[in-house]
C-alpha cells in the first residue's frame, strides 16, 4: 500500500532541526482530519445516550502526546534525522553490523525497567547516531519519556549554577528520575572528584531504582582497546560496576566515518563572471 502523505510518510509527525535542539512537528495531514477538526476529540453518543468525548481515529492526541516526549527528550539538533536503518555498518559482519542489529532489536522488544547497552569505541564509529536514534524512536513511536544528556554539557551545566551559587538538585533530578536515559560522551572531561561525585550519583540512584539506562563513550570498558584509557578510571570503580550490571556493553570498531567522509568530500565549483554578468563555470 502506498504511503498517503508524502510529508511524514503516514507517522504522522516530522522531526526538524531548529535552535539547540531536534524538535518534533504534528503532521499538517492530522490538523486537518474532516472528523475532528484538528481536535483530535470527538462528541459522541454512548449507549445510553449520553454525549462523551472520544479520542478521534487519526491519532492526534497520540501523536500530539509522543512529539512532546521528543522534544523534552533534549537530543541535539544535528541528530533531528538519526535513523537506525540509516546507520552505515562499514563491517558487514562485524561490531557496526551486531550494534545496528541490537538497536533494532531494543526498538520494538524494550520495555521500561529492563537492561539498557553501554556503546564504546574510537571517534567517529557511530555511536551518537545510534544513541539518539533509539532515543527518538522511544519517544516517538513507542512512547516513552526519555532523556539525553551529553555529559559535557551536563557537567558544564552543573558548574554553572554551583558557581552562580544556584542549587544543581533539579537539572540532576531530571536525569535521575527520567524513565530511559541515554547519555553521551559518557567519562568525558577532567575526571575530577567532583565530576565522579556526580557520575556515582545519577547511576547509584537509577541503580537503585530499578531504571534503564543507555550510554555512549570514547573510553575502554576493560580491554577492549589496549590503546584507550579505561571508562573506571574516568567515572570510578563502583560507577563502572553498576553500570556492568545495568547495562549490556558493546565495543564497536571501525574507521572513523567523521574523517572519511570529510577525505571524500568535494569543494562545490566556483562560478565565475562572465560577459554581461552572466555565469560560467570555471
């Protein structure tokens, strides 16, 4: 059966990159169904003749309800059109391959409690893309609130109010109490005992809630890669045990697609003026 509309490919929401973040967008198609109005409500006769309000069959509130997950989601706006079927596995049958095979398998068998993944690698590999692909999928078609935080941009976040003389205990709490996590860069910056503090806070609360957790990072989860400094080390040995228990971890390999692409990348050819002001290519 064709697709009927050609803008959100019958979802019914489109995803954009506007501002800092990736924001979603009810489908024009839905705010203009002939039944409701753009309601996304019908006033309808029960049984016994009384009018009640039903949900209308084009799912606008449904939708309505998973694009507002997706925007408090907080997932960065060059990842608006992260796609798991979109993932370029440059190993057919090696870590990139079994990664994008696990992130489709998490799409439709996860449910809310259950063991998250822990992605490692080198630069470049795609574990961002992964991530935050997942993470809109939750949002969107499974509808699940989610949170992504980079952890850069946490801890930077944090400073700052510390320094503003401001409390931290909220931005933590919407990390903490998020029902799925993702985070990213996961052991990035000093290391500092102030930034471990903080790691072992937000895991040791999930932990001991019971909630799933997803995570990105550049640093070795044992030996992995003999080369790369080891994640305990960065975010302390009962951060690292808990999140051996709480999460399947997968080191992916490859070459870095970041680096690649831009090795294959072509200048755009410079037009030229010529007679009479028009245009030739040189």
């Amino acid at each position: 059966m064709s697709k009927r509309c050609p803008r959100c490919g019958d979802t019914g929401y489109r995803t954009v990159a506007e501002g800092r973040f990736a924001e979603g967008r009810v489908c024009r198609h839905l705010q203009a169904c002939p039944r409701c109005h753009g309601e996304g409500t019908l006033l309808q006769r029960d049984a016994r003749g009384y009018e009640v309000i039903t949900p209308c069959s084009c799912e606008l509130l449904s939708v309505a309800r998973r694009v507002g997950f997706y925007d408090r989601a907080r997932i960065p706006a060059r990842f608006a059109n992260s796609r798991i079927d979109a993932y370029e596995a440059r190993d057919p049958h090696g870590t990139q391959h079994r990664a994008r095979q696990l992130m489709t398998q998490l799409a439709g068998n996860f449910r809310r409690g259950d063991r998250g993944l822990g992605l490692g690698g080198a630069p470049g590999v795609g574990k961002t893309h992964l991530l935050t692909a997942l993470c809109g999928y939750f949002a969107l078609e499974r509808g699940f609130e989610v949170r992504y935080a980079d952890f850069a941009d946490l801890i930077g976040e944090l400073r700052a109010r510390f320094e503003q003389g401001g409390g931290a205990e909220a931005l933590v709490g919407t990390v903490v109490d998020a029902p799925v996590l993702f985070i990213d860069e996961l052991g990035k910056g000093r290391a500092t005992e102030w930034e471990q503090s903080i790691v072992d806070a937000i895991i040791s609360r999930r932990y001991g809630r019971g909630l799933s957790l997803f995570f990105a990072t550049n640093f070795a989860f044992a030996d992995d890669d003999p080369n790369r400094e080891p994640l305990a080390g960065r975010i302390g040995e009962r951060a690292m045990s808990r999140l051996r228990e709480m999460c399947r971890l997968e080191w992916i390999s490859g070459p870095d697609g970041r680096a690649m692409a831009a090795a294959h990348h072509v200048e755009p050819v410079q037009a030229k003026k010529g007679p009479r002001g028009m245009s030739r290519i040189s």
